[in-house]
C-alpha cells in the first residue's frame, strides 16, 4: 500500500470553490470502520455540479474529496460486517457532501453504508451502473409497487432519455415489456437509445414550454431526471392515475405546475432519492438491475476515463454532452 495517492478535492480558495488534485496519507482520511482500496467509481451530474465551483453547495463543507460513488476491495475493518478482502459497492449516503467521496485510491466509510458487491458484476460494471442507474432501478420499482403502468400497454415516457439514469431506465423498462418514449434534444442518439430499447421519441423541447395545467393524457407512466417545466409538463399529460417518478433537476429544481392533475386525474408524482435509501430499498434495486439489465446495454452505454480528465468532463456533464454512464479510474 503506498504511503500517499491523489485524490479530488474541492477547496475554498478566494472565496470560491476550485478543484484540485493533492496528495493525501491514509491518516488524511476519516476514522471511520471500514477502509476501503477504491478500483473505479463514476461521474454523475451531481459530480458535476460539486467539481465545477460547488454549484447548489453540494459539498457542504470544504476541503472535501468529491465522487459520490466507489467500488472496490475492504483493506480494513474494524467492523463485524466487513472484513478483508471483501469486495464492495457504495452509493450516496453523504459522499461528497458531508462525508469525503470517491475520487481517490482509498476512503474509510462507515459500515453500515456498504452493500457486497452483487456477484452479477464487476467492480467496472458496479460503476457503469453507479448512482444514475441505480436511481433508475429505484425508479422502476416505485412505478411498479404503483401499478398504474403495465407492461405492454400504453407508453412510459423517459426524459433525460440519453443520460445515466435515462439510459438505464430505458433498459430496464424496454427488458420489463413496457413499450418506452424517450425525450432527448439530440437526434443523434435515436440509434443508440433504440439499441437500448426505445420504441417511439419526442424532441426534449416540446416539454420546455408554457405549462397547460390539464393536457391531453398521454403517459402511463414516467421516469424524470430533469425537473422544471420539462416535470410540469410530463405530469399534465399523465393518464387518469398514473404515476411519474421524479428524481433528478437538471433543469432547475423549480415546478411550476398546479394541483389540478392531481385532484382531478389522480396523477401521482413519485420522489424518488437515492442518497439516503434504506437498505431493503437498494438490495431490492441492485436486485433489479441483476436480473434484468442487459449486460451488451450495460457495455453499450459504458465509457471508461482516467481521474485525470474529472475536471474537464464535469463541465461536459452539466452541458449534456455526456452520452449514457462515464466510469472513472481512479488509478489514472
């Protein structure tokens, strides 16, 4: 084990947010059970919202090591439920927020937020998965334990439909038998989302204007990652009692919507969070996505790209230009 390796910190400098790359020692870290050799982790927008000056405060509290995903190998464990050798995943519970993330060699967390590493998967898979399908995993449960949606019948709407999350949540449902539309502002990526299973799209921008309250019922369910007028919209074109789930805010985290889908087509509007799921909830996703995610999707949507780059790439996130799911090496 090396005496010191590189981490990604976000640090006060002026009066702003920068990050950096530094050098930290094991005795850096936090003194927490576990101590954990991190193989790869992931970039997700919130990666980018933290690395490119801390935009919405994601990083509480400064210095932190940023990344909000890891998998890897238990070095240590001060824990009954861990011990050497014992491959690992984790997703949120506060990394890069209030708690030193996943852009770096090695990190000590708290035990309890560790799941085994599903045999199903690689630690390299575990992070094309990451946080973004992860939350799409959750995602297809809660429309699933609503029970408007079925499969082969109607249309389940994906927004963010080329992104992480959209991405995933397209297999997934596609796998599942429901017939999926994605929303995507960039023609482009019709083949490769058709290649994951879309059967039908729609230009991002006609859910980017003025807000109807009441539309014509379209879906039978959705996946939203975006937020905004995009989530107003999506949730006035719901069917009588069909559900949306929403977990992201890539367009804002306003909602300028009303209460009348709600009161008037029982529509449903399903918050989805990932960061704090209780564990019963992530089995069950982790689950899900080993029993029903194509492993060509998974390769299909996958890069891989060194620590290196995290800088440059965070901006290409926040301006979607990021296709499907980045895993980071973190030894690079």
């Amino acid at each position: 084990m090396s005496d010191t390796f590189t981490a990604l910190v976000i640090e006060e400098h002026e009066g702003k947010a920068r990050s950096v790359f530094r050098q930290l020692r094991l005795a850096d870290l936090p003194d927490d059970d576990v101590l954990v050799e991190v193989q790869y982790s992931a970039l997700n927008y919130k990666d980018g919202l933290a690395l490119s000056g801390n935009r919405n405060k994601v990083a509480r509290s400064l210095p932190m090591v940023a990344g909000v995903d890891l998998a890897g190998t238990v070095i240590e464990s001060r824990s009954p439920l861990w011990k050497a050798g014992d491959p690992v995943v984790l997703n949120g519970f506060g990394l890069s927020e209030t708690h030193w993330g996943s852009f770096t060699r090695y990190q000590r967390v708290k035990a309890e937020w560790l799941l085994r590493l599903p045999d199903a998967f690689t630690p390299l898979q575990a992070m094309a998965i990451g946080t973004a399908g992860y939350t799409a995993a959750l995602c297809v449960d809660v429309l699933e334990r609503w029970g408007h949606a079925q499969p082969g019948r109607g249309q389940v709407l994906v927004t963010g439909a080329a992104g992480g999350v959209g991405s995933v949540a397209i297999s997934l449902l596609a796998k599942c038998g429901y017939h999926v539309t994605a929303s995507t502002g960039r023609p482009e990526t019709h083949d490769y989302l058709r290649g994951l299973g879309a059967s039908a799209f729609i230009d991002r921008a006609t859910l980017q204007g003025p807000v109807r309250p009441l539309q014509r019922e379209t879906w039978a369910g959705a996946v939203d990652s975006v937020g905004s007028t995009t989530l107003a919209n999506v949730l006035a074109q719901m069917e009588y009692g069909a559900g949306a789930a929403a977990c992201g805010l890539a367009s804002g985290m306003d909602l300028p919507a009303t209460v009348l889908p709600h009161i008037l087509r029982s529509v449903a509007l399903l918050g989805v969070d990932s960061v704090m799921a209780p564990m019963p909830a992530r089995h069950a996703a982790w689950q899900r996505l080993a029993r029903d995610l194509d492993p060509a999707h998974l390769e299909a949507i996958t890069t891989v790209e060194p620590m290196s780059r995290l800088p440059e790439l965070a901006g290409a996130i926040l301006a979607g230009q990021v296709r499907g799911r980045v895993v980071i090496d973190v030894t690079r």
